[in-house]
C-alpha cells in the first residue's frame, strides 16, 4: 500500500511538471551608450582621442565624433555592421601595433562585447545631444569607498573650516576628511568623492559643501553635500577634465567652475543648470573668484593670464599678463577696482581691473598657490613652505606661517576663530592662532597614519 502510495504521488508531481507554462528566455536590456559605452570611453580612450589631444585625427569625446571617421577616412562605426566599424576592428586586433588602445592592455571580453553588441543593435544613441561631451551625458558614477588606512598620505591641494570653525576639511582619495581643528583628531569621513580634490568651499549660508575635483585627463565634477549630514545632493557639472576650482557667487545661487579643459562654467545652484560657459583661456583655469556684487569673475590660468569677465554674458572685459608665468591664485580687492593674482613668478600681483595695468607686487620664495581673502585679509600658501597673511587693502604682510616640512599648497581662515590651516604636499595640515602666530595642532591627513 505504501508503495502504490509512492507510485501515484511521484505520476502526479510529474504531471504537474508536464503541465507547467514554458516560458521564453528575459531578452538582455538594449546596451545603452550612455550608461555602457561612454564610461568604456572615457577611462581607455579619451586621453588619445579628446579635444587636447586626437591621435590619427580621430576624437571619441562625443556620440557623433566616435561614431566618424579619422584620418584614414574608414567609418569609424557603422550601425548593424561588426565588419565595416574600423575602431571596433582596431579594438579587437591582436596585433599590438594596431591595437586601441595603444600601448595599453586590450579592452576586457566583456567590455568589447558590449561595444559588439551595441553596433549590432544599430549603434543607437540614448541621449539627447549627440555633439555633448561625454563627461556631460553619463549617470554619476558612484566611488569606491576610500581605504580604511592609508597606506601612504597624499598631498592636501584643498582645504577649508567649517562654518561653525569647530572642524577642518581636508581633500583625501575618493573622500573627504572631518578633523577636529582643536586637536587633529579625525571626526568623520564623507564618502563617494572623485579620486583627487582640488577645491573644497561652503556655500554662503553654510548649508552645502562644494567639491570640485575628479580623474585628471578622464573626468572632472563638481558634487555639492549636505554640510550637516555629508548627504550627497546632486552632482553638479561632469566635465573632460578635473576641475580645479569652484566658488560660490555671493548670493549663494550660482557657483562658478574652473578646470584643466581650460574653460569656465556658471551653473545654478538649485537646479544645477548651465548657464554660461567661457572658453577665454588657452590652458588649464587654475582658480576663480567672484567680485563682492556678484557682476564680475576673475580667473587666473596656466596660460600665464589672469582675466576678468562679465558674468552675466561672458564677456572678456580685460586681460592681465603681467606675470609671465603659469598663475594659480586670484581674489579681489575689496574695493572691487584692483585683482590679486599670484603664479609660478614666484610673487602676488595687484593689478586695476580698469585697464590691467600692474599697481603693485611682492615677491615671495616659491611659486605661491591659490588665494584667500577673507576676515579682512588674504592669505597664500607657497612653495617656500609658508602660508603669508597680508593686509587686504594695503597689501603689507602681517605674519607668516611657518613650520611645514613641504610646499604649502592650500591655505584657509576663519575669522571668528581666528585660526589658519595650511595643508602641504606631504599630507601635513598645520593649524596656528592669528593673534600671534602661536601652532595649534599639526597631523598627517590620512586616516591610520600618525603624525
């Protein structure tokens, strides 16, 4: 009996196998250029096919560039066809020689076959512009989190108090770090950054931490924060190249944008829209700053210029050479008629924005990095290891900084604290009282290293 049992329970389970639905294979989602090609893109092909630099006469940093031909004048890509898509045969060749890319490791399988399979499906296009950059149209990516202890420190190129002056922000790899500007301790760590930071600021009513960076030669962004919480908001500008400046316009509505594509972008604060690019500059745009009613923009390049735009139609308004040499820092005077601009001269240059004429000039003992104005004075890390504070409407020195074992590279002030903090390439931060010079605090800006 038991076996009968058996017997009809193992017909009817087999049955009810028979008679379940047969249903067809998931299709694989269409491969998106956006989301799949653009990014393979950027990190194996842009460097010797973008704007700066187009190897055979072929550029990849857009939809339509990719997509045509060279100078071998063979089509580049052609939809629904693997034989007639030249870059994808260079791609594929096993021959070193021929191979894109060059002198690099081939592509990964799955990445060539993901280009195959794209070209198969039509080499459709799935964003709106075809002529927009890359960098422009691809999803932010998301960051791999920083390690737990660095191995080594990495040089501090930005840095800033926060609003209440209680904490220092520091630019680290894929992160920034929170220390305590009392004691150096670390305080807390926010994440999903690009791999380098070149520019940290706080919007002016201090509720949102701009940070301006990326992947030199692949891609530049600027990621806004929540300042309390470190919550990511939005993702501001995705740029060719990495940004290495942001400022906020007084009113706290629009941040301006300078990087190494040489351009300068005016994008809204709460939207995130562009609304002005200038392409004045030949190089990299080093830094930027805002006039006190928000009218003007200073800029300063490694095209050995410093130049001064209107910021409500982008026009050039004057250009100072004065420096001869690559300038990295500009500010304002407070009076709005004369710019601040410091550079590889190894001095900082006071000059009229009437006519660009040179009103005045102080040598320093190295090349002098980004300005800070701010409380009534600007500041000026340099490569002789010093941060200098000068009077902003004189411009006579009050003190120096002294004491980093490296190039000073960036420098911050808050005025109700009245506290400096200088970061070094050595991934030194230095924090001393303004009153007299006295040092606060000095450590290694790295989680796990000890100073």
């Amino acid at each position: 009996m038991i076996t009968r049992t058996i017997q009809i329970a193992t017909s009817l389970l087999c049955v009810a196998v028979i008679a379940l639905p047969v249903t067809a294979q998931e299709e694989p989602a269409p491969v998106s250029f956006r989301k799949d090609i653009a990014p393979i893109l950027i990190n194996n092909c842009l460097a010797c096919h973008g704007p700066k630099k187009a190897e055979g006469g072929y550029r990849v940093d857009s939809y339509s560039r990719f997509i045509a031909a060279g100078d071998s004048e063979l089509a580049a890509i052609t939809a629904s066809n693997l034989d007639d898509s030249e870059s994808l045969r260079r791609i594929l060749s096993e021959d070193e020689a021929d191979r894109m890319p060059l002198e690099g490791d081939p592509l990964p399988k799955e990445q060539t076959d993901l280009i195959s399979r794209w070209i198969t499906e039509g080499a459709k296009y799935d964003a709106e512009n075809p002529e927009a950059a890359l960098s422009a149209i691809v999803p932010p990516p998301v960051y791999p989190d920083p390690p737990e202890a660095y191995p080594r420190s990495v040089p501090i190129t930005a840095i800033a108090f926060s609003p209440d002056g209680a904490n220092v922000v520091a630019g680290g790899y894929h992160e920034l770090t929170v220390w305590n500007a009392a004691d150096g301790t670390l305080v807390s760590r926010i994440k999903n950054v690009g791999q380098r930071s070149y520019a940290i600021q706080y919007s002016p009513d201090g509720a949102l931490l701009a940070v301006g960076g990326g992947a030199p030669g692949r891609l530049g962004e600027v990621r806004l924060f929540d300042a309390a919480s470190g919550e990511l908001k939005s993702v501001v500008a995705s740029t060719s190249d990495v940004i290495l400046d942001v400022a906020f316009n007084p009113a706290g509505d629009r941040i301006a944008l300078a990087g190494a594509d040489g351009a300068i972008r005016i994008h809204e604060v709460a939207t995130g829209a562009e609304q002005r690019v200038i392409t004045s500059h030949s190089d990299w745009v080093m830094a930027i700053a805002w006039n006190g009613d928000g009218t003007r923009l200073a800029s300063a390049s490694r095209d050995k210029t410093s130049k001064l735009f209107n910021t409500e139609n982008g026009e050039l308004l004057v250009t100072y050479s004065g420096h001869g040499q690559p300038v990295k820092g500009v500010v304002f005077h407070p009076a709005g008629d004369k710019v601040f601009s410091s550079g590889s001269d190894n001095k900082i240059h006071l000059w009229a924005v009437a006519d660009g004429k040179k009103a005045s000039e102080v040598a320093l003992g190295g090349e002098v990095y980004k300005l800070t104005r701010s409380g009534g004075f600007v500041f000026a890390p340099s490569a002789d290891k010093t941060v200098r504070q000068f009077e902003e409407g004189s411009h006579t020195e009050v003190r120096s900084y002294t004491g980093n074992a490296d190039w000073a590279l960036a420098a911050a002030f808050h005025p109700e604290t009245k506290r400096v903090v200088s970061g070094a390439f050595n991934g030194d931060v230095k924090i001393w009282n303004a009153e007299d010079g006295a040092e606060i605090a000095t450590f290694v800006a790295a989680p796990g290293i000890a100073k």
